[in-house]
C-alpha cells in the first residue's frame, strides 16, 4: 500500500508515516550498492531482521554498526568468543546468538570469496535479474525470486549462513539489484536510472 504525506501528497511505497523509515525509502531502497562492505553489512542486517519489521533494525542501525565495527569484513571476521559475548551483553543491538554468529561467519566468508578472487559483489550481482515490469502494489511482489533462490544457494556453499531465498530476496531490493518501487512511486524513475547504469564485472 502507497503512503502520502505532506501538502504535495507525496507517494511513497512504504515509510510516509515515520521520517526515519521516509528516507531510507526515498534516499536508500533500491539504490545501487555495489561496495563490498556496505553489500555485507545489508545483507547481515536482513539477517538480524529475520522475524522483525525493518524499521526495528533500521532504528537500531547506527548502534549495529558501532557493534560490528562499521561490518569492516577483516575486523568482524577476526570475532571471537569475547566478541560474542559482548554483543550478546549489548542491549543496544539484537541479541540474538545465531543471528550474530551468522553475522561472523559471513565476514569470514567475504574474506574467502575474495582469496578465492571473487567479491561479494561480483557475485551477488551476478544474481542481477532481467528487467521487470514496475510493480503496480506490493500483492504484485514476491517474498522470494528464482534469481534470489540460487543466489541463496552459492551464498550457502560461499559459508554464508542466515541467507535464505527471503532474506536474500529483501537483501536484493534494499541493494538496488532489483526495482521493486512501485509504478506509482515518487522515486522509482530515478532509481531505475541508477540501476541501469551499474556494471559490475
């Protein structure tokens, strides 16, 4: 369902209600990431917001990024039992064991994909899907794609863990390798433009 808000009725997907959530939709959804670290921390915090709303996790971002270290995938890979105990002391953040632990286990194997001479990046935009027609309300979107089912797959075999097709579907909209902005959507055209002229080799 669209949101408006202000005297020109703006229309906006999702977020009209709360100005945090307005801006992440309008300066952040669906825009392209193509940075390794950034692609890293999204995809952790779609973990952490498995079983949440994301405006949850979006309030709790900047206390996430303290926690982990801005997601720097060399600092948050070397983590150790100490590490996971703070974290599950800060109250700050979501304390949940597995979901950090995932957290752990996806910057070391970041660190892996890239000595294997394959970013994160690279290959989760390898993923990227044909164009699709813009989506005219959310019934018309759906929680998981084929391209984000075998994304999930080589991600899974990479040693990522909380990567499943929903999730990675989710990590797929907020990163920009899809346009799920609806038809009717403020921000959609522009968004589009970004998108089409990514290349990620």
């Amino acid at each position: 369902m669209t949101a408006t808000d202000g005297p020109s009725a703006i229309v906006r997907c999702f977020g009209g209600s709360d100005d945090l959530y307005s801006r992440y939709h309008d300066e952040e959804w669906g825009r392209p990431v193509v940075d390794e670290r950034l692609l890293l921390e999204r995809l952790c915090l779609e973990g952490f917001q498995s079983g949440l709303s994301w405006l949850t996790v979006l309030r709790k971002r900047e206390n996430f990024r303290r926690a982990f270290h801005g997601f720097d995938p060399e600092t948050v890979a070397a983590f150790d039992q100490t590490d996971i105990d703070r974290l599950l002391a800060d109250a700050t953040i979501i304390r949940h064991r597995g979901k950090i632990e995932a957290a752990i286990a996806n910057a070391r194997a970041t660190l892996e994909l890239r000595r294997d001479g394959r970013a994160l990046p690279e290959l989760m935009w390898s993923f990227r899907p044909d164009f699709r027609p813009a989506p005219t309300s959310f019934a018309d979107v759906a929680a998981a794609t084929p391209e984000s089912t075998h994304l999930s797959r080589a991600l899974k075999r990479a040693g990522f863990r909380f990567v499943g097709p929903t999730t990675v579907y989710a990590t797929m909209q907020a990163a920009g390798l899809v346009n799920d902005h609806l038809a009717n959507c403020h921000v959609r055209a522009e968004v589009e433009r970004a998108q089409a002229a990514v290349s990620v080799v």
